[in-house]
C-alpha cells in the first residue's frame, strides 16, 4: 500500500479519505430523509440564495434515494417482514 501511495504522489489516501467523507455526508443524508418521513421534521432554510436551496434539495434527495433502495431491498428479502 506505501508503494501505491509513493508511486501515485499521495492520492491515494486522499482518495480514501474522500471516499469516507463521502460515505458519511451519504449517510447523514439519509439519516436526514428518515426523520423527515418518520416524523415530517425538515431543514429550516435560512438562505434565500435559489443555488443554495436547490444544492439542499439534491443533497436530501440522494438520502431519499438511499432510503427508497434500502426498503426496496430489504422489503423483498427474506430477513425482514411488513408489520403495522
């Protein structure tokens, strides 16, 4: 692994620790989108810059997305069932 780092001038760790970020704001997304259907609690935007707004709303939708394909995925396995 030191070979790889030395021979692509430290990239790759910064590729992994960009990865790892990524993963996490990901997972805060969806961990966000959640909330946001379990209790209808959302962000409060202060800004009324329309570029940032829309960042937000792509940012939530990736956490949406997440979620949709964690229940589709999980909805039609065998390990979990469907109780209300």
């Amino acid at each position: 692994m030191v070979l790889l780092d030395l021979l692509t001038l430290g990239l790759w760790s910064k590729l992994g620790r960009l990865t790892h970020y990524a993963f996490d704001a990901v997972l805060i997304s969806t961990i966000l989108a959640g909330m946001q259907r379990s209790t209808g609690l959302t962000l409060k935007r202060k800004s009324e810059d329309k570029s940032t707004n829309e960042w937000i709303d792509k940012y939530l939708g990736v956490g949406e997305w997440v979620m949709d394909q964690s229940v589709a995925i999980a909805g039609s396995s065998g390990w979990f069932e469907r109780r209300r």
